[in-house]
C-alpha cells in the first residue's frame, strides 16, 4: 500500500518549486513501480537515437508546467465566462496562451482547449458538417491522416469522402483534386499530411474549394514549426481552419490548437456567428468539457519559446538534416518517395525480402527509432507496410547537423541490408553488425544529448 503521509510531515516551505520536489520523492518512496519505469523510459530516450516522425521533445519548462498544480482547477468555458470559481489564473494562462498562438501563427484568431489534433479535426468537421455530407482528403497511402476521411476513422465513418493522391514528383496532385472536387462538390477540402514530404500549396488548394464553395480544413501538425518559422508557406489565411498539435515541431505539451486568419469574422451560414465563433461554441460545449488547463499552460510555454534565434535556427537544421537523409539513402540506392523532402520527413521503400515492419524492429534492436510507413500503392497493409518514415524533429533537438545524418543514413543502412526474414517470419541480425550499431549509436547520442539531459548534467 502506498505510504499515507500527515500533515505535518509536509514541507512548511509552500512553494511550487518544493511542491514538484516533494512529488518526485514522493512518488520513489510511495510508488517505486512506476518511479523506476518513469526512470527507464527517461534513459531510453537519452540514449536511442529517435528519427520518428511523429516524435518532438519537451522542454524540462514545459514538463514542470504540466506537472504543476493548476491541473487541480476545473474551468469549463472560456477566460472570463466559466462555469466555476477560482479561475483568476487559468484565465491568465489561457489568454497568454491565446496571444502567443496568434502571434507565432499570424492568426487573428486561436483556440487552445483542443486535446489533440485529431480531435481538433473532428471538432472543425462536427461543427461545419452534417453526416453524410461530402468531404475530400488526401488517401493514406499518400500521405494522409487518418482524420482525413480514412474508412476506418470517424471522419470516414460519419462523411462521404473522397480522396486524392500524390503525383510522380511526390507533390499533391492539386489536378486530380480540382476534378475529384468538381464531381464530388464536397463540403469540405481536409490538406495536410502525415508522410507526404514536398510543399504544399495552400493556396492553390483554396482556389478549387472556391471553385465548388468549399470550406479548406489544413492540419499543419507535420510542419507547424516550419511555419512559424517562415520555411514553409502558411495556410492560416489560405485555409478557412488550420489544426495542428503541439508537440511534434512546437516541442510543447500534448494538445492541439485550431487558428483562422482572415476567415476568421466571416459570417456563417447561420447568419447568427461567425465562422470563429462557431469554433468556440464546438470546442466549449459541443464536443469537449473542462479544458486541460495545465496543458494549456504549457502550450503557452512552448509558444513563447518559439520567438526568437534559437526556434529559427533549429528550424532550419530541420531542413538541413532531412534533405541530406534523403540525399544520403537516394546514394545508397534507396528509393526516396518523391526523391527528397522539403519538410522533415524523409519516406522510403525498404528492399526487396524484407518488409517496413522487420525493418522498424531490426533497427530497434540497435537503438534506432523509425516507423514503418505504407507507400503510394503499397500491397502491403499498414501494420506491414513497405515503407519507413524517418523525422528529423528530435535529433535536430539535440543539435546533430548534417554531418551526424550523414552517420545516422550510413547506420540505417548497415542494419537494413543485413537484416533477413527467418522461417518463423521473425527478424534476423547478426550480433557483431547489432552490437556495432548500438555502440556507435549511443556514442552519437553521448556527444549530442537531449536539451534537458544537458542542463541536468551542468
């Protein structure tokens, strides 16, 4: 049983600061089961070399805000009309919350109560779509998310979608679209992607949903960072919605964020609100109860750290480090989906008698993190998938340069072509290719340690 402590063995210094202390040591000495996983997976981290996409990392700032104690305070509804007492400070945090979004975004609106992006798209479809209506998204074996109109997801499930592909160049096929819209007349247009790596154009995009009195949904969660940065265009006043998450290239808490920009006052079909605050009203109360205040906290955290040098620089390296990746595997002779990037994310074909799968576990077993990915017309399914999608987030959060991707291609490369299938259809690695790997591994993490890894050891 866990150890019930007496007041008077608390603390008298009352702080925030002495507060979080006391969790951690309370948590070993209550609860070293959990204690020592939390541990682990904290060292698994420093010393894995992570190239998934999907991933980002925390700032220790933005872990201590999610810890804090106003994750104690219930605040239904918006700063200054909740449905409960004793939010003087909530509403601080979420108004600055709300600033930093708009100005690191160039929004002119922004609600940050979302809890993740896939609910942000779900709530931006809920609110503007009735089931049935129709809706077109790029497929997943393109590209696309599963929020996108996937059959499996709700989107998919709810809506009459549609979907459009990639062309040879790997870049949206914006004709396929503007056909596909002109005979479906969908509703709404969702852009965005999860493993599509060229640029896309929002702009182009908001054209053909004008052609067919479209709304555009844009979920940017792959390159919000690139945006705020100016390294990517932005959709917030192409599209009429933008959605995106906090954590992948905004380093931040888990959550999600809905922007506008110039659609922002425009009257909506009700005649009633405009489209702005009828994303208000869905978030609060159509589809989400009491916000998660101290992760919207935190959201305003990591926003914050978004202006200045250090957040433009890291974007850049970004760039840099997928596009030698790319560069590298295309030399190997790796067949590099749409033959780079100009994201973070570099998408390629394992070889011939192995499968994205075996490949995924056969690196991790080196300390290499990746996902298996489907690729355009894969016959594979998803859980198989004939492809694997790198991310450049983290190991550009460690300050690697184009240099390491350089060692991190040469790497993959060694225990992808030294990988088999055996008979029981499990991966097979030889220990001396396995052990020289995860060695060489962990000396490149050694030399570029997470942020937070560095600031404990100084």
């Amino acid at each position: 049983m866990l150890a019930i402590h007496r007041n008077e063995d608390v603390a008298l210094d009352s702080s925030l600061r002495r507060y979080l202390e006391q969790g951690i040591d309370s948590l070993c000495n209550d609860d070293p089961a959990i204690a020592d996983l939390l541990e682990a997976e904290h060292q698994r981290q420093m010393r894995t070399l992570s190239l998934v996409a999907s991933c980002g990392g925390t700032h220790p700032s933005v872990l201590a805000t999610t810890g804090a104690s106003i994750v104690n305070v219930t605040a239904e509804g918006y700063p200054g009309r909740r449905y409960h007492a004793g939010c003087t400070f909530v509403d601080k945090a979420e108004r600055l919350a709300i600033q930093r979004a708009c100005t690191a975004f160039r929004a002119r609106f922004a609600n940050v109560q979302p809890h993740c992006a896939s609910f942000a798209n779900h709530t931006v479809m809920a609110c503007f779509l009735k089931p049935g209506d129709p809706i077109l998204g790029l497929a997943l074996d393109q590209g696309g998310h599963l929020t996108h109109g996937t059959s499996v997801n709700l989107s998919g499930r709810l809506y009459d979608a549609r979907h459009y592909g990639i062309d040879a160049q790997g870049r949206v096929d914006y004709a396929q679209m503007r056909d596909i819209a002109h005979a479906h007349r969908p509703r709404m247009i969702v852009c965005g992607t999860t493993s599509c790596t060229r640029t896309i154009d929002f702009d182009r995009i908001r054209e053909i949903a004008d052609e067919v009195g479209a709304l555009v949904l844009a979920d940017v969660t792959h390159i919000a960072g690139l945006i705020v940065a100016g390294l990517h265009p932005s959709s917030i006043d192409a599209a009429h919605f933008t959605t995106t998450c906090t954590f992948k290239q905004l380093y931040g808490p888990r959550g999600g964020l809905i922007l506008m920009g110039r659609d922002a006052d425009r009257p909506s079909d009700d005649g009633k609100r405009t489209l702005s605050q009828r994303i208000q009203s869905a978030v609060f109360p159509m589809m989400q109860g009491s916000p998660e205040v101290h992760t919207i906290a935190a959201k305003a955290v990591a926003l914050g750290r978004t202006q200045g040098p250090a957040f433009a620089e890291r974007a850049e390296r970004i760039l840099a480090n997928a596009r030698t990746l790319a560069t590298d595997l295309v030399a190997r002779g790796y067949e590099v989906i749409g033959g780079g990037t100009d994201n973070h994310i570099v998408l390629f074909r394992v070889p011939e008698g192995i499968t994205g799968e075996i490949a995924e576990r056969a690196l991790e077993s080196c300390g290499i993190l990746v996902n298996k990915n489907k690729i355009p017309a894969d016959a594979r399914s998803a859980r198989t998938a004939s492809g694997i999608r790198l991310g450049t987030n983290t190991v550009s959060l460690r300050g690697m340069g184009p240099a390491e991707m350089h060692d991190c291609a040469e790497l993959i490369d060694e225990v992808v072509r030294a990988t088999t299938i055996g008979a029981d259809g499990a991966f097979s690695l030889d220990g001396t290719t396995r052990a020289s790997v995860e060695r060489r591994v962990q000396a490149l993490c050694a030399a570029h340690p997470l942020p937070y890894a560095a600031m404990a050891n100084a």
